[in-house]
C-alpha cells in the first residue's frame, strides 16, 4: 500500500515504520493514525519485528497543532470518531503479536510519548526529550495512561502526566522496568 505520512520499509524481516512529516516534526494528523494501523496490521503477516522511528529532527511532536485548533467546531460524533482511532492506533501497537521497537532521537511529545510508552522497547539517545504535555492545554492523556501505569506503576505516571513536565532518556530508562531489575545503560 502506498502512503503519504509514513515510510514504510521491509527488511529481512525488520518492519520499519517512519513517520514522515519532518517539516512538522512529524506531529500526528488523523491520515497518520490510520496508516499507522494500516501498516501495523499488513505487517503482523510476514514482519518479525517492527520499528518506528521518525525522519527528520524529532520522532513525534504529538497531535498536530491544526488538529488541535479545529477541536472546537467538532460535533460529539467527530470528536468520539477521533477518540476511536486514537484508541485503535494504541491497541493495535499494544496488541501487535510482534515485538516493537521505539526508535527515538529529538523530541517524542505527548502522543509521540504514548507511542515509544507502549512500544516493547523503547531505544532513544541521549538527548532524547519525552513528555506527557497534554495536561498543558487542558487535556487528560486518558488513553495512554492506562499503559504507563502498568509499565511503571500509579504514583509515577500521575507525576508524569499531571506535571505536563519533560524528561530525558536517562529518567526515562529510570522509570523502566529494565533498571528495576538492576539492568545498566551502556
């Protein structure tokens, strides 16, 4: 299938999935959250493993800006339509029968972060940023809270997505069960 917000490549069993709207540090529009599910699901066929990463200088900025601005001339249909997709998007990655794997440089914001959150792995370099930012505009991360919580527990996901705050890579693998297990970052 062709796409227009992602790249989507195989490799010797390696689906790599890429979010390819770097002039807009590929924030996610509702066209990208259906070809994500589109490309997760063609790849649970042939694929052993898949990827994702993002092109450019971040890995997802999150909702994209304009999308958030047409929220308020939205009737309650559109904004339950929305709801759904987002919440198949998650599923789907949650429920993937593959390993996945979160390939993060620059920033994963908001859904960028719900994204490398519930990916099996997530792998970021150094300088990598992360945020809940939602509670920011007034919104409540309610979809991927669920799946922080069960990664690292009630009281450390409230501070992550109430706070709105942005942490790097190394907090970020302290909240991991990896480093509770006592795993080291080299």
């Amino acid at each position: 299938m062709s796409f227009s917000t992602i790249l989507v490549t195989e490799n010797e069993g390696v689906r790599t999935i890429t979010l390819n709207r770097p002039e807009r540090r590929n924030a996610m529009t509702p066209e990208m959250q259906l070809e994500l599910i589109t490309a997760m699901e063609e790849a649970s066929a042939g694929s052993r493993v898949v990827v994702f990463k993002g092109a450019g200088d971040a890995f997802c900025s999150g909702l994209d800006l304009s999308v958030l601005q047409s929220l308020n001339d939205k009737s309650a249909a559109a904004h339950r339509a929305d709801a759904e997709r987002i919440a198949k998007l998650f599923r789907t990655l949650y429920e993937l029968p593959l390993p996945t794997i979160a390939a993060v440089h620059g920033a994963a914001i908001a859904g960028g972060t719900g994204l490398a959150t519930i990916c099996d792995f997530t792998l970021a370099v150094p300088t990598a940023r992360f945020g809940y930012t939602e509670a920011r505009i007034g919104f409540v991360p309610a979809l991927v809270s669920a799946f922080l919580a069960l990664q690292i527990g009630d009281k450390r996901a409230r501070d992550l997505l109430l706070t709105g705050r942005f942490f790097d890579a190394a907090e970020a693998y302290q909240e991991s069960p990896l480093a509770r297990l006592g795993g080291e970052v080299k």
